[in-house]
C-alpha cells in the first residue's frame, strides 16, 4: 500500500497537470465536423456527389482486376463467377475478379491496407455507440464516413473464407510521390485465405463488421444484419484457420503494418465485438474459456491498430460494470490495472510518460495515434464506472470517473492547440496548425489546379518544397510530437510526425462529441 506521502505527490502531480488544461474553450462541434471531414479526403474509388473535399477526385476504380478477367486452370471450387473459355482441346477458366474498389487510404500514401482499416472502423464505430447522442447533427455524417468503410470490407469479405486484406504494391508506392488520382504503381491484391491463414486481420475485420452492425441497427436494420452476419462468418474462419498474416504475407505487409504481438489479442477482441452485436451466448463462452489462452492479461499498457489487450478488458469490463454479467469480473481487474498506468501523479509505468506540456507520450513513431486511443478508453471507461458509481482503485489511491474525464480531456485540449507551441494538431482548426504534412494529395497541386498528370518521380520536387501544402486536408490530426519535448517541426520529410492516418482520427471522434456536448468539467467530484 502506497505511504499517505506518496498519495500526496501522486495528488500533487495530477492536479499540476491538470490545471494547465484549459487555455482558451474549445469549439468541440467544429473540431468534431472537421474530424469527419478528414475522411472523405481519405477515400478511395469513385467518389459520391455529396463529397464535400472538392479537391479530390475519383481513384484506383479497378481495384481488384487487373483486366476484368483472370485465367485460372480447373478452379475448384469456383471462387467467383467463371466461365469455360474451349479453344480446340483445351480449357481455360476465366474468373471476374473480385470489386476492391472504395476504402479509405490508410495516411499519406495510395495503399489501402485492411488491418488498420478494419481497426479505424471498429473505433469510429464504437464511438458512436457509446457516444452517439452527443454526435447531434454530425452523427449522420460520422455515420457516412462508418458506412464507407464497411461497404468496402463486405467487398473484401465477399468470397467464403477468404480476406483480401490489402490493395497496392506498397514498396512501389512508397518510391513514389503522385496524387491517388494518377497513381501508376501496381494495384497488387493481396489476401489471406485457409492455406495463407490471418487470424488478426480477419478477427479485426469480424469485429469492424460486427460493431458497424450496432451502428446501423436502428437507421438501416437490413444492412445491420448484413454485416452480423457476415462478422459471423468473418470469425468463424479466424479462428478455423489460426496464423498471423503477417507470416502469410510477410513482403507485402511488413514493415508497415506487421503484426507485432501476435493474433490471439484479434480473436478475443472480435469475439467480444461479436457478443456485443449479437448478445449470442456462444461468444461470451469463447471469451471465458480462452481468456488465459489467448493472453487478455498481456501486454495490457497498449492499444491499437496492432494491440487490442486494452481495448478488450474495457469493452467487456463494461458487462460488469453496468450490472449485466459478473461472468467478466477479471477483465474488470484488468482494466482497472490499466487505467491506472494512465493516469499522471499514478503511473510508474516505464512505457507511459507525459510531456512538460502534459502530453501523454509512448515511445515510438506517430504518438498521436497512442494519444487519441488511449484517451478514448479513458473517457469510456469513465463513463462505464459513472454509470456503476464506482472509482478505480490505484494501489494506496482511487480515481473518480471525473478524473478519468479530465485527462482525457486535456490530451483532447493539447491536440487542439493548449500546448507549448500554441499550435493546433488537426490541420484547419485553430489559427496555427500543421502546413507541410506528409501526404501525397494535400501535397500535390489538385486536379483541377493542374489537369494533366504528374508521374511517380515528377513529384519529388513537391515533396522537397518547403512551400505549404497546397489542399488543406481539414479535420487531419498529424503524428505530433515524437519525444517528451514537445517540439515539432512541420516538416514533410518528417513522416514520422508530419503524416495524419485514420486511427489516429478514428477514436477523436467520440471524446468530440462527448466533450462538445459537455464542454465544461467539474475540478472533482468534490472526493478528490
């Protein structure tokens, strides 16, 4: 048990950060709308006519055929619609391929890669479920921008026990600087299936699936079901045909998005999505029962696109808190352990730290990304606790849920600008925000500035300029600071922090709308 000594620095800590946190009130709605707004300038394939980022048009709208037809010897089974071409004694099958168009593109390349995808959606999902009231009048937008993405995963969904997880050569893309709309470089498809096993992507893209069924369950009940039933599916072939896809597909996928910490965090994680969305009593079996097996307890300080063991313990934690199932009280613990390394003035932990200008930081490239999700599970958890009217317990201290909101909140006031530099992180919000970030598009001269083509290599030139960007791709929140410093250069060539990707967007979506809805905090619950 912590000294009443130590309480009090750790009392002292928190509240010095914590003070610091408001220097200016945010507008959250119009930080919210242009968050949303971000993901239209992320899309891919033919564009709809209500797009509102004008400075884009329609790309890669032959993803997933090369020539419209593949030939293939003596398919069996026939995976897509095919036909016998006889040419005298031989026979050639020719198989349409599969529609990859639409998705989003991951960041500031032309790559549509699945499993962050597939991760962006499952968090854009959950905050309009646990927060979709406060969306108000953006929730039809954020619902938009939910659709888009699951609309492209039933695609890549679409052929029994099979997963096309990826769209584009990405070390081709990589050497080059062109805008979508010109991209030249191979449209590779890559896919895992039973003999190229990806138990990650597929349980993330099951859960994707599985939380955009809650979303649409009351606008559009015959879609929801839909995408149940294909998250169904989707799982069942996960955990059949168990391999990490980045060991199918190690060239294609690696470095970029390996997965580092495994693939059974992917199976327990989309299994309890999958309970969520269908309240089936086989999935909360599969939870217990492989509860150790599948590590809900490791690595339990990260979360994201890679990591989900946080992510799982809060989700099911919430079961317990809200009175529904005891069965979960050890992913309680968990998550109560977790929460706690979060929290300034209580966290000793070695990989969690905070910026003199009270940025969480976690070493690595692109912090925002930890930032933005880990603020989420803060501010859920918050709520699943003010809801049960309990705190969590800290060692020798507790924390109210008021606490939990707060920092989240601070992270969310850093980004928008209450931070050493003054300097907004999501590009047109503020006065002063990021002007030369790394992304091909907002980059290169528009379409309609500069009609004809600029190919791979012509773009360098726009690459090395230390001109501003010149589209602005509003509502992109950029990498940030990478070290405890908290400097940051607005340089292009610094992709590390200069590059906005969609999970870094995805989960700032519901803390907007919670605190566009509840701008002002209270210092405590009057027990801190």
């Amino acid at each position: 048990m912590a000294s009443p000594a130590k309480a009090m620095v750790a009392a002292a800590a928190m509240l010095l950060l914590l003070s610091t946190a408001t220097v200016a009130q945010h507008n959250y709605g119009d930080a919210l709308h242009k968050s949303i707004l971000f993901f239209e300038g992320q899309r891919s394939g033919r564009l709809p006519p209500d797009q509102r980022v004008r400075w884009r048009r329609d790309s890669a709208l032959n993803d997933g055929a090369t020539a419209g037809v593949r030939p293939m010897t003596s398919p069996s089974p026939l995976p897509l619609p095919c036909y016998a071409l006889v040419v005298g004694l031989s026979k050639t099958w020719c198989c349409a391929q599969v529609d990859l168009t639409g998705g989003y593109y991951d960041a500031g390349d032309n790559v549509k890669f699945g499993f962050p995808m597939a991760f962006t959606t499952t968090l854009m999902s959950w905050g309009l479920i646990d927060f979709g009231k406060n969306f108000g009048s953006h929730g039809g937008e954020a619902r938009a921008a939910v659709r888009w993405a699951t609309d492209y995963l039933m695609k890549a969904t679409a052929t029994p026990n099979t997963v096309y997880v990826q769209v584009g050569d990405a070390f081709r893309d990589h050497s080059c600087w062109e805008r979508p709309e010109d991209m030249d470089t191979p449209r590779t498809v890559y896919k895992v299936d039973p003999q190229h096993p990806g138990s990650d992507v597929a349980a993330e893209t099951a859960a994707a699936l599985a939380a955009g069924s809650i979303v649409f369950r009351e606008a559009d009940p015959a879609y929801s079901k839909r995408l149940l039933d294909r998250a169904i599916s989707v799982f069942e072939f996960a955990d059949k045909y168990r391999g990490a896809y980045s060991s199918s597909l190690y060239s294609a996928v690696c470095p970029c998005y390996c997965d580092y910490d495994g693939y059974q965090d992917e199976l327990l994680w989309g299994a309890a999505w999958l309970h969520k969305a269908s309240r089936q009593r086989v999935y909360r079996d599969y939870i217990k029962k492989n509860e150790v097996a599948l590590g809900a307890s490791d690595s339990i300080n990260e979360f994201g696109w890679d990591n989900k063991h946080a992510g799982i313990n809060i989700l099911i934690s919430k079961e317990v808190l809200m009175g529904k199932d005891s069965f979960f009280k050890s992913f309680q613990v968990n998550a109560d352990n977790f929460i706690c390394t979060l929290l300034p003035g209580i966290s000793n932990h070695p990989q969690i730290e905070y910026s003199p200008g009270g940025l969480l930081f976690k070493v690595g490239n692109s912090n925002m990304q930890h930032v933005t999700s880990l603020s989420f599970l803060l501010l859920a958890y918050a709520n699943y606790a003010s809801h049960a009217n309990v705190r969590v317990p800290c060692g020798g201290s507790s924390a109210s849920p008021v606490v939990l909101r707060r920092v989240a909140k601070r992270q969310v006031d850093y980004i928008l600008g209450d931070n050493p530099l003054r300097m907004s992180y999501m590009v047109g919000y503020g006065e002063r925000f990021p002007r030369r970030i790394h992304h091909r598009g907002s980059s290169l001269p528009s379409v309609s500035a500069h009609p004809a083509r600029i190919g791979c290599k012509a773009g360098t030139a726009y690459y090395g300029s230390s001109a501003p960007n010149p589209n602005l791709l509003v509502g992109a929140v950029v990498g940030g600071p990478s070290n405890t410093s908290d400097n940051f250069p607005d340089a292009r060539a610094v992709f590390q922090q200069s590059e906005p990707t969609t999970y870094i967007n995805a989960p700032l979506l519901g803390l907007l709308a919670y605190f566009s809805a509840h701008p002002n905090l209270p210092q405590s619950d009057g027990t801190d």
